[in-house]
C-alpha cells in the first residue's frame, strides 16, 4: 500500500513505524510540518498495558523507550497543610523529546519517508494518491475540520484553565499541590519525566484565573506558536515559589489554554482515517493523549495487517477501539469535571479528600486501592468511622485473614440514622416498579419480593411507587393506597420485614401525571392502553409522546387540591400500614415532577414559570404529607436532578429544588435523573449519576441516596468513603440478587456490625469452597496504573511483569 501519514508526532510515527515493520513493501510517507527541534510539550506518561504492547510490537522502540523511564510508585497529595501518600501505583515517563527522536530513528531504519517542516499536501489529493491517509494532525486537526460534517466532530470546551509547563525540580511522585488561595483554589499537576525535569501544570477555575490577574495579564496579547506567556510563567513563579522551593519554571509553547474534548461520530471517511487527539481527546488529569495515540496505532497497524482491505481494517479498528476510547473518555470526563469544581470537595478533612481525589474518576475503587496501598485505605476507614461516631473500625476474623489487610469495617456496613429511624447499614434496596397488582392491592408476590430483599441483608427496602389513586396509577398493574384494604395488604408486608430481618422499609408514595394510563413494562412501556384507558393529567396539556401518548387535562386549582388530599390519605394509610419512612416521589416525569421541570410545566400561573414558582405545588403537597407524618419518622424526596435535554432541569436548579424541600423538612434526598421526556439524551455509564449527589449534598449539606448503575460493593463503599453521599440505592442488582448485601458481605470475608444473616441461613454464611482447597483467598496482583482499563490492543499484549515492583 501507499500510506499518506499527516502528522508527526507519536501516533503518527509509531504508526509509520509499525505498518513499515509488518511489511516492508509498503510506501510510507509523514509529513511534519514543524522542524524536528520544534516539539512542544514535556514529559509523557504511558501506563502498563501500552508498555506491553510496544515491548511485543517491537522490542527495539521498547528497549530504548525503558532505558529512558522516570520510574515511581507514589501520587503525593498536597492538601491543607497535610502530606498524604498513596503508593502501589506505578508510573513511567519519558521526555517527549525523547520519544520522539527514538520514533524517528526507528522510521529511518526501517525506510519510512520522514518529510518534516512541510506542509501535507491537500487531504483531497493525498486521499486520491493514496490507498490510506492517516490523520495524526492533533487536537486542531485540520482534516477533521475540513470533514467535520462528515466525521460527525464535536468539540466541548471546559470551563478550566491550564498552562503546560516544566520545572528543573524533579519531583519523586506524581504529586497533587492543592493550594487555597485568596482568588480561589488552584491545582498543580506534576511528575518527573527524567533526572533533570518534570512536568508541571497549572490548572484553575477560568473564574479564579481571572481573580488571580491572569486575564489582565493576558489582554489583548496573541502568542503565536512557539511564543509563550512569559508574564503569566514569571506570576505562577511567584504564587507557586513555595512548591519549586527555588526552581525555576519552563516553557516550551507555554500559554493558557482550555481543555477541548474532541468526540467524533465516525473516525473515517473513504480512505481517510483519524488518529489520536484528531479522533478523540482525554483530559490530562487521568493520563496522557500520547498513550491513546499509541494505542490507535497499534490496533491501526495490526487491523490493516490482517484485514484484505482497507474498508474493512477501519471498520475493524474503529470497532475495536472505540469502547476502549468511549470508556476513557468517560472516565476523563468523570475527572475533568471534578477538578472544574474542587472547590466543592475543598472543605473535606484531608483523608477523604485525598480519597475523593484518587477515586475521582470511578476507575480507581476502595478494592482497588486496598490492594495497591491497604494501609492508606485504612487510614481513611478509621477517619470514617471517626466520624459516623463508631470509633475505629473493627478487624474482624475472617475465614482467610492475611497479614496485611486484616478485614476492617467496609464503609457499606455503618449505621446511618435519620430521626430515630437507625439503619443497619447503608445499602438501600431501590424502588422499582413491579406492575404485579391488582385493583391497587398488595399481594404475595409484593410479600416475597420485598420480604426477600430485606432477609437479604439491606438496610433498607423501598416499594416501588405505591400510587394515591385509581387514576394515578401508571399501568393497571400498580400498587396503591387509596382503599383501606390497602393498608392491610401494606401490614402484611411490613410486619414481615420487622419480624425476619433487621432491615428498615420505606414507601414512596406518588402519581403518574401524563405518565399514567399505560401498559405493563413488558408489554410496551410507556404506550397507552389497548382498552380501558383511564383520563390522565398533568401541570400543562403536553403529552408523554406526541401522537402516541394521551393528551392530559391541565390541572386546576380544584385539580390540585383533590390530588394533594389524595397524598395526605395515602400518607395517613402509610403510617398505619406500619412504614418507617416516607419518600415522595418527585422524580421521573410523574406528576409532582412534571410540575419542577420547564419542558413539562409551561403553565402562566402561579404555579408555573420561575423556578420557585413550579415548585409551588410540589412544596404544598409536601408540606401537607409532612404534617401528618409522625415527627419521630424520616421524610425523603426523589428528584430528577437533570432531564438530560438543554432546555430542562440543571444540575444547578436541582440543588435549588433539594435546598426547598430540605427547608420545607425533608431528611434525604434520593437523587436520580432523566426519564422526564423521551427526548433525553443520558450520559450513560458507572455510577453516571452519583456526581448530581456529590452536589446537592456538598452545597447543602443534606444527606442524599445515589443511585444509577451501582452494581458492585465495590462501587458502594467507593462512593461512601469519598463523601460522594450517604446511601446506595441498588435496584437491578437486588433483582438479580436479592441477597446481594450479604453475599456482598461474604465476598469481603466481613461479618461484623451491619451485617445480619437470619437465623435459617446462617449455615450459609460462609462462602463454599468450591473449587478450591481450604486457605487464604488468591491475593490479586496490583493494577499498575492509576487510571487502567484501556488496555493496549490484545494481540500485542505478552504475559509481562510490571514495569515497577509494589510498594
């Protein structure tokens, strides 16, 4: 083949390289346009896995990549005058310098076309003189804006600002330095990259960037390339002498800038393909844009190797790389987005800061930490029972103790209380609709599902939506508690829980709004009824789907009240039904949050428009459950805290909405989003919606449940430590696994507080040792890298030990 690469810079020529070395005959040309001495940037950090790949891919670029490494295993967090240290990490950086040069030379030797300060012909030309194209032009690819339409590109600037810098200090660790300033909290980055430099990187809110001067500084100043801010380095100089403890700082290109993440739909167009930062971008906080590029490389190059065209090798390489690039790009979003607002992790006490730092991302976990650094995470487990008031977790004998991570008291097992309400841990059971009633009324099914999610060890059990009448049900098959065959049908099932488990059980009570009238889940959810269609209403006549779903009536103000009353009845039934707490269900894009949301509230009332203003009627009704609510029992709300469509609910006007139930007495806030139109767009992925609790819980100081695609203890007690909420409600798991928080018990070998096996299964307490002979449990090997999971292309991947042995 005749292969076109624009770009030279690591993935362009690591490419070059690779398709040269698996086949000498094909015709290989870079083009460069800056001179060879022109590299911008300092150190590179490539994690484990892309190590591995290079070594089998061509031992010769690794040898001399590891003859070059800075090598540590420690992130040092610089916190409030405090010193805190994870280890067992495993870093390794090279100069980009470095790097670059051994690519050169290893093109050279195998007889790549290396055409440096020149321009690249027109993409239009090379793709017809060519049978590939290789777009490796950066993060300000001009192939991909010449195709954007095309390739599909967005492009999403973050709100920080940052500078890439060097410094003649060279660091020991990866080091955090989170420095409280006067114009706000700033962050610095930095890492050794050789025996002489590391890198360091500014970073702050652009607010606070232009509270420190920075913007005066830079006013009406262009720096062309190569030129950098002279100004603003000799300013960080000054504010940030006391980390270089007299080093200077170095430019190289150096002036502030904001992050870009680049998103591309397609990564090709005929024979032109994209590569790294032009295809995709991740922020710097969790990695390196160099590794990702690598990486493209190596599943390019082994793709169009073994595929008999190039059609189908693109195909093949995008559909191999993309989950891998989707996922890092989540996870670098997850951490962008916590450094844009560290401010509100700024009050934390120093170990769970460092936690919440660490874990930032969702790639790093407890577990995970535990094996690189056990006794950094017990640190942080005694801070946290310090302050639930348990005092110092407890080591508990367990069936495989090991000598250094005795089983301590993962944070999923301490108590939490809301009133007098005292929970057994903090697992809750989420509320799910089971669409398994008839006529409103509870029956056996309800009695063994929530009975057996409660023996299952659960703190507490959540109904699903018990709704307050007949025609507030969302399908036939929806419970209620209108009638008071109800309450008994709810007594049945509460006198259960209390007497065969130690768990707690909650209703959450609400009504379908324009939601309502339709059939079973399995049967076609959302869509209206075959026959026997009851009337639905809502705060504005907008239908569910238009042409689909039913028109509702506008609500008016007798409406309103009927329905409040409605709440109040079935409040009263609750609390004789035996309940300990009530939840209100505000979420969803049932009728209460109808009313909070502007894509379904567009009445011109008093009950409509300002934000205070739709929330108005959820407010009343609140008030008037609480009232008649016993005082000593805790009231939760559930909120959708963004519809996931410009137009709706934010994030912002969620704290707003926690913040007015909170004042009207609401204990928790359960914090869930979405589902309020089918026009939303989700940001599907781990934990996806724990951030919005992180949020309203920091800016309040409520306690919140999280929820949304929790699935492991692992996530639970991630979570809980970093301070990211204060319950974990878990529903598809329970329905996989009723017993899912004592098998979660069982697989961290804990049976201490929090934990209660029922008496008839306590036989089974132990985990079979199916499979294997009596003894310790195998120890896992410490992941590597701080941020692993984009693992290098498989074929390239040999059985290898780590890079840096574990602390």
């Amino acid at each position: 083949m005749r292969i076109a690469c624009i770009g030279g810079g690591p993935g362009g020529l690591y490419f070059a390289a690779l398709i040269k070395q698996l086949d000498a005959s094909h015709e290989v040309t870079v083009y460069e346009r800056n001179a060879p001495e022109d590299t911008f940037g300092f150190g590179v950090v490539l994690s484990d896995e892309t190590l591995g790949g290079i070594e089998h891919a061509d031992p010769h670029v690794y040898q001399e990549l590891s003859a070059r490494f800075a090598q540590w295993d420690d992130i040092d967090i610089h916190y409030r005058g405090t010193l805190t240290t994870s280890g067992g990490h495993g870093f390794a950086a090279i100069d980009r310098r470095r790097l670059l040069q051994i690519l050169r030379r290893r093109c050279e030797e195998l007889g790549v076309r290396l055409w440096t300060r020149t321009e690249a012909p027109p993409v239009e030309d090379l793709a017809r003189g060519n049978d590939l194209v290789v777009a490796a032009d950066g993060i300000n690819s001009h192939t991909r804006a010449t195709y954007a339409e095309d390739f599909g590109t967005t492009l999403d600037q973050r709100h920080n600002t940052f500078m890439w810098l060097g410094t003649d200090r060279v660091f020991d660790a990866f080091n955090f330095h989170i420095l409280h300033t006067p114009h706000g909290v700033m962050q610095l980055h930095s890492y050794p990259y050789s025996d002489t430099a590391s890198t360091f990187i500014v970073e702050m809110h652009a607010e606070v960037w232009r509270r420190a001067g920075f913007a005066d500084l830079t006013a009406g100043r262009a720096f062309p390339p190569g030129v950098s801010d002279v100004a603003s380095i000799a300013r960080c100089e000054e504010l940030f002498s006391d980390v270089l403890e007299g080093h200077r700082l170095l430019p190289n290109n150096s002036k502030w800038q904001n992050f870009v993440t680049v998103r591309n739909e397609s990564w090709s167009r005929g024979n032109v393909v994209l590569l790294g930062d032009a295809a995709h971008t991740a922020h710097f906080s969790i990695g390196s844009g160099t590794k990702l590029a690598m990486e493209d490389a190596l599943a390019l190059a082994a793709c169009l190797h073994e595929r008999p065209d190039v059609p189908r090798a693109l195909a093949a390489y995008e559909e191999e790389r993309r989950p891998v690039v989707a996922s890092t790009q989540r996870a670098a979003q997850a951490s962008l987005e916590w450094f844009e607002e560290i401010a509100r992790h700024a009050e934390q006490d120093p170990p769970q800061f460092a936690f919440n730092l660490l874990t930032r991302s969702r790639r790093v976990t407890y577990d995970n930490l535990r094996l690189r650094d056990p006794e950094f995470v017990a640190t942080v487990d005694d801070w946290f029972a310090d302050q639930v008031g348990d005092g110092p977790s407890p080591t508990v004998v367990s069936a495989s103790p090991t000598p250094d991570a005795p089983d301590r008291r993962p944070p999923m097992f301490h108590p939490f209380r809301l009133r007098e309400l005292e929970l057994r841990n903090r697992v809750v059971v989420s509320a799910m609709d089971m669409y398994s009633s008839q006529d409103g009324e509870p029956n056996d099914f309800h009695l063994v599902h929530l009975g057996s999610k409660a023996m299952g060890g659960a703190g507490l059990v959540m109904t699903e939506m018990v709704c307050v009448s007949p025609t507030g049900r969302i399908t036939p098959g929806c419970t209620g508690l209108y009638r008071p065959e109800h309450e008994t049908g709810w007594r049945r099932v509460t006198d259960f829980v209390h007497d065969n488990s130690g768990a707690r059980i909650g209703v959450q009570l609400g009504h379908s709004g324009r939601k309502g009238s339709t059939r079973l889940m399995w049967e076609g959810i959302d869509l209206p009824l075959d026959e026997g269609n009851w009337p639905v209403v809502a705060p504005s006549a907008l239908p569910y789907r238009h042409g689909t779903n039913q028109v509702p009536a506008e609500l008016d103000h007798d409406g309103m009240r009927r329905i409040r009353e409605e709440f109040v009845a079935a409040a009263r039934r609750a609390d004789a039904a035996g309940f300990d707490l009530l939840e209100l269900h505000c979420a969803h894009g049932y009728l209460l949050s109808s009313f909070l949301s502007p894509v379904t509230n567009q009445r011109s009332d008093a009950y409509g428009g300002s934000l205070d203003a739709r929330l108005r009627y959820p407010l009343e009704v609140f008030a008037a459950v609480r009232e008649v609510w016993p005082d000593h029992k805790p009231m939760s709300v559930r909120i959708s805290a963004t519809d996931w469509v410009p137009e709706g609910t934010t994030g912002e006007d969620a704290v707003s909405i926690a913040r007015a139930f909170v004042s009207a007495g609401a204990d928790v806030i359960d914090v869930s989003t979405g589902q309020v139109t089918p026009d939303e767009k989700p940001a599907f992925g781990r934990s996806y919606q724990v951030p919005f609790a992180e949020r309203i819980r920091s800016e309040i100081g409520v306690p919140t449940i999280a929820v949304g695609a929790i699935s492991s203890y692992d996530d639970v007690n991630s979570t809980l430590l970093s301070g990211r909420a204060d319950l974990c409600a878990l529903g598809r798991p329970h329905l996989y696994d009723p017993h899912w928080t004592l098998h979660a018990a069982a697989e961290q070998e804990y049976s201490g507080p929090g934990v209660e096996w029922p008496a008839p299964f306590r036989a089974g307490s132990r985990r079979p040792q199916t499979g294997r002979t009596d003894g310790p449990r195998p120890r896992l090997e410490p992941l590597r890298s701080p941020e692993a999971g984009a693992t290098a292309h498989r074929r390239w991947l040999p059985a290898r030990p780590p890079v840096s042995a574990p602390r």
